[in-house]
C-alpha cells in the first residue's frame, strides 16, 4: 500500500499510526500523541473497524477503498477528476456509469465535485471505470 500511495496519493500523509491487515482488508490504525497502544493490543479482541478501511486486495493488486477517498483532500491524489456540480457527469458517476475523459488519465484517480471527494475511479484509455460502492448509487 505504501508503494501504491507513493505513486497514487503523493500527498497523502497518515500521520503517527500503522497498517493493519484483517483478512484481505487493510486499516490504517491510528495512534494517539504519546500513547502505546498499537496493533498488539488488539489481538483477541473483536472489532468492527479497527481503523480508516484504506485498501482491499485483490488478486495480488491493492484496490483503494471509498472510505480512504473521503478521508482525502484532492491536493493529495495525483490524478484528480473534478465534475460540475448539476452536470451530467455527476449523476452518470453516482449510478455507476463509466465516464468519457481525457486520454491522458491513466489508472486511479479521485472523482472530486467543486473539490470534495465522491470516490474513486480507474482510468485507461479515455475511460474512467466507476468504482463507487454499488450499495451507494441512486438512479436518477
């Protein structure tokens, strides 16, 4: 995940706290000025969310997750797609439509409306491939 936010998110700066993997789920587990507590301390105990849900892995790939695209400021993202606010590319990105875009975007990249982050999408050759959770989008 470091690799992939280096390249993908440069500005992206979690502060004090590690990664944490639950299953193919990475966290980042925050920590708090002048405490001890760490991962170590969690073992055994059940937790929904043991921190910011920043990434899944797929089949050897890190897919970043729509959690860590609202927790991002656009200056953050090395690609950043900023729609109209009432355009049609909004209401297309909220159902979960591809978008047409320019060709020059290439791999993820954060949907943004006025600069505020919506999610994150995939681009490759002039295509932005919706990656807005399904139990999210609304048909209009």
């Amino acid at each position: 995940f470091l690799e992939f936010a280096k390249v993908d998110l440069p500005g992206f700066k979690p502060g004090s706290g590690e990664p944490i993997l639950f299953g193919e789920h990475l966290y980042w587990l925050p920590h708090a000025a002048g405490s001890s507590f760490s991962s170590a301390h969690l073992e055994g105990v059940r937790t929904f969310r043991p921190g910011l849900h920043i990434a899944e892995l797929k089949k050897n790939r890190i897919e970043p997750t729509h959690a860590l695209a609202l927790a991002l400021h656009s200056s953050e993202a090395r690609q950043t797609l900023d729609l109209e606010s009432n355009s049609a590319e909004v209401a297309a990105y909220l159902r979960g439509d591809t978008l047409a875009i320019d060709p020059s975007y290439s791999g993820w990249c954060l949907v943004t409306l006025s600069g505020y982050p919506l999610g994150f999408g995939k681009a490759s050759e002039g295509q932005l491939k919706n990656h807005y959770p399904k139990g999210l989008r609304k048909s209009f």
